[in-house]
C-alpha cells in the first residue's frame, strides 16, 4: 500500500473511531465502513487502480460506530437503493474545520498547472493569516486540482458548531475569494466527505493541459493542536 495512503488513513480514521469511505465511479456510488486505518488504505489503495473510478472520498468527523455493521471494514462499489451513507445526524462530534480552496475553472475538468498551483498560493495565505489570529498550524494538503487546511477542532454536532463552522467559511471566503480562486462555503455539514489523499483526482479526461494528480498531504504538524471555539 502507499505510504502517502497510509499517512491519510492515520489522520482521518485514527484507530477506535469509524470512517466511512465513499467512492465516485462512472456507474454510480460505492461506500464502505471502517475502524483500521490499515485496514482502509490496503482497501482503497486497490480501488484506486480500477478503471472507472473517478474520485474517493472520506468523512472527516467521528461517525458512530454501530455503523460499521453496514459495510464493515469493506466498499461495496455499487450501492442500492436501500444501501445508505453517512448522514449529519450519524455523526457524534466534528472534528476537524476543512478549507477547500478551488480554482476558478469550468466543471467536470482538471485544473492547469497554473490554476493548480493559484489555489495552493491562496492556502497558503489562508493559513499565514489565521496563524497570525492565534490559530495552531493546519494540515495543509493537495487535493489533486486544488488546496485544502483542516484545522483540528472539538464541537458538537449540534445547530451551533454548524454555524459557527459555516460562519468562519463565508468570511473566509468574503476575504480571500478573487478572479482565480474560491474556498467552498458549502463544506459546513457534519457529514462532509472529504478527498482522501493518497489517490488520484479524476475530473474530465487525463490530458497534458489538464492531467490527473494524486491528492496529498503537503505538511501536517507532529501534534495537531485544536482550535478553541
């Protein structure tokens, strides 16, 4: 498995909690449960190979675990209709704040070169201002076409935490939203899949203008400090 796969599964599924993984194929939606990160990476690390397969996704908060039994350790790749995923109430407590930054481009395509590297610019001020207000250092990682900062957070899962997190997106967005990049104010709810690094973004077909790039982690702290409320 590789270790950049490995090093994702550590941080967003830490052994003892439940993390549901989420596959995008051309045919429809795949989903799986689990409760070892090794587990999880041997799993998606083998997807990711597969023709078909257009993006893989993670929770980012703590589900609750008497969801394990849907699909325990295992992604079905092509779920029913009575097949069901992680919902906002399935979640027991958000622990992380997530920032995706995108650049500004049509959809259903990868970014260039250029657009790549604008959006990882904007994290990059992003996190330099925040940790100018006090903030602890992110995680700040590649999403493939764009930037992502989680900052580690420890909140409810209640109608406060969301918007409080969905307040701190919008007034990011209002300071940092240009011609060239925008951060996704819609990644408020508690449920929220995330593109788990380690595999590769697949938008649009792989071209040299805009190629396919595996997602990963760019710097993460040896300890990951929460950010008071």
């Amino acid at each position: 498995m590789s270790h950049e796969t490995c090093k994702a599964a550590a941080l967003l599924c830490p052994p003892g909690q439940v993390a549901e993984v989420r596959v995008i194929t051309e045919d429809g939606t795949g989903s799986g449960y689990f409760d070892d990160p090794g587990t999880l990476a041997t799993a998606v690390d083998t997807l990711d190979g597969l023709p078909g397969i257009q993006g893989i996704y993670i929770t980012l908060n703590e589900v609750n675990p008497a969801l394990l039994s849907r699909r325990a350790n295992r992604v079905k790749t092509r779920l029913g209709k009575k097949d069901a995923t992680t919902a906002d109430t399935d979640i027991l407590r958000r622990r992380w704040l997530p920032i995706d930054i995108d650049p500004v481009r049509p959809s259903g395509v990868s970014s260039t070169g250029p657009e790549h590297q604008a959006a990882i610019g904007t994290a990059t001020r992003v996190a330099a201002l925040l940790t100018a207000k006090g903030w602890p250092a992110p995680v700040i990682a590649d999403s493939g076409n764009g930037a992502h900062l989680l900052y580690r957070i420890d909140c409810k899962n209640d109608d406060r935490s969301r918007h409080l997190v969905r307040q701190c997106l919008e007034v990011l967005a209002a300071m940092f939203d240009d011609a060239t990049t925008t951060i996704d104010t819609a990644n408020h709810n508690a449920a929220r899949i995330w593109k788990l690094y380690g595999t590769v973004a697949r938008k649009g077909d792989n071209t040299s203008e805009r190629p396919h790039r595996r997602a990963r982690i760019i710097e993460a702290p040896e300890v990951i400090e929460v950010v008071p409320r």
